[in-house]
C-alpha cells in the first residue's frame, strides 16, 4: 500500500505511529508501505500521484483533504483511504459518510471551529474581533472557515480574513492582522497547521492568543484547540485498510468519524498572556501544555 503523508507536522507522525501500528501483524506477513512526503508541494503531489498510479499500490492513503482530492482525481480505479479529511463530503471526496459511493472511503477528523470559538469567549470576555487564517480553495479550509465565520456572525464578533496560497504565506497573512484583531482562530486546513510556527512568531510578538488548529498548532504555541489523538485516527485508518484489503467494497465502506478527545489546552502561553482558564475549561482539556 502507498501512503502520502502530504506535508510534515506532529500530528501526522502521530497519525502515520498509530497506522503502522494497526498494520503491524499485515506487515509482518508482508504487507509493504511505501511512505512518501511531498511538503505540500503541488508539482511534487502530481508526480507522486502518477507514480502510485503506475506503480503497485493495491491501496492510496493520502493525509489530508488536498492529498486525497488529488489522488481521486487521479484514479477511479485504486481504492482510496483518506486520513483526516476534516470535510470529504464539502470536498466531494465521498457522495455521503453512510454510504461513499465511489473508490474513496476513509476516517474523518471533524473538527467543528465553533467549540473552539466558544471557548475564546470564555477566555476572553468582550472579544471583540477575530483573525481568521486559512487556505484559501482548500475545501477543508473553506468549509471550517464558512463555519467560523457563521458562528462568530451569530455572536456579533467582527472578523478580518488573512488567506494564503501556501504554508509561506502565513507570516504576512499573521503581520497583515495585528492591530487590527483581539484574537487569531486557524479554522483549520493542513497546509496552515504545517506552517502554524510562522503564524506563532508573529502572534507571540504581538501578543495575540491563537485558538483552534488542533493540538499541532497548541503544541507550537497556540491557547486551545477541539482536538483528536492522532495515534487513534491512524489506527482507525488501518482498520479501513485492512477490511479493503480484504475485499470490501469503498463504495460502501462507511467513513469513520472517531470521537474528539476533549481540548488541548497550552496553560504555560494562556499565563504568559495573563488570560484567566475557567474551571470548566480545565475540566475539559485532553491535555495541557
């Protein structure tokens, strides 16, 4: 089977432990997985895509929603697990969760930005405008920002919307909102969570607290985020591979939506900005920083 990882970050490493591990007893009978890495690199995906295509590859696993938009597109014929779509149904991936319809099938992370944004009221009483970052045309992204953006509506808190093209981008898109929001919410996409460091600097310096973006963007510096252990997800991602490997049918093979953990909260950066946690937000981290 081939995997593309899609990008570098700590919660793929995660992902791709917990896949190796819920493959372990297949790869001891000779299962082969061939990982690659294309550092969210467009040309790079293309070529990688034509070689798994042409290579030997019984089953495609591409991280993310971009990677595995890409690899359907490339082939109907392959059969495709995603890992960690957050939105496989916006991003067309799949004609429903039930029932998949095509040769793509696999385990979604949704992860709903409205916790997260609730959360940051309670963090900061009167917030008055938000920073959204994010892909722009990343259907993931899109999908977690339109989510963001309805919520925060409802709410009556302004935003300001910085998009990038790619991970470079996410330092100017962060220096283009300071002084201009109270607060950075990362709705979510794989190429922004890759480059969240960037993104942190600048909020760092400014002293802007950043919200969402799940653990790999808390771990860098970021205050809360709704969250999964990736290690599950990447198990629950062998669990699929291994029943297609066996002969069910993609088409049919529902998409698995594991239970979020909780929050991950970074306690050490929310005392650095002098912001207060709530009893109830403790109560409710899967882990803290």
């Amino acid at each position: 089977m081939c995997v593309d990882q899609y990008a570098t970050a700590t919660v793929i490493d995660d992902l791709l432990s917990g896949l190796k591990d819920g493959l372990k007893e297949a790869m001891d009978d000779g299962l082969r997985l061939d990982v690659q890495n294309p550092n969210a690199d467009a040309a790079t995906e293309q070529t990688l895509a034509q070689k798994f295509i042409s290579g030997d590859c019984d089953v495609i696993v591409p991280v993310g929603t971009s990677a595995a938009q890409l690899m359907a597109t490339a082939t109907r014929d392959i059969p495709i697990v995603f890992a960690a779509s957050s939105t496989p149904v916006e991003a067309k991936l799949v004609a429903s969760l039930e029932k998949p319809g095509g040769n793509v099938t696999g385990v979604a992370d949704v992860i709903d930005p409205v916790p997260d944004i609730d959360a940051m009221t309670k963090l900061v009483p009167g917030l008055d405008k938000v920073g959204l970052i994010w892909k722009l045309g990343d259907p993931a992204g899109d999908a977690q920002a339109d989510k963001a953006r309805a919520h925060l509506d409802e709410l009556g808190i302004e935003y300001v919307e910085a998009t990038i093209s790619n991970g470079s981008d996410i330092t100017q898109a962060a220096q283009s909102l300071v002084g201009k929001v109270d607060a950075i919410e990362i709705p979510g996409d794989t190429t922004t969570i890759s480059a969240v460091e960037g993104l942190m600097k600048v909020a760092d310096d400014a002293k802007l607290p950043v919200y969402g973006g799940t653990s790999e963007a808390v771990a860098a510096g970021a205050v809360i985020s709704s969250s999964y252990d990736y290690t599950v997800v990447g198990q629950e991602v062998a669990k699929v591979v291994l029943a297609i490997l066996d002969g069910a049918d993609p088409a049919t093979t529902a998409v698995v939506v594991p239970e979020t953990g909780g929050f991950d909260l970074n306690l050490t950066k929310l005392e650095e900005l002098g912001i207060e946690v709530p009893a109830e937000l403790r109560d409710a981290a899967l882990t803290t920083q």
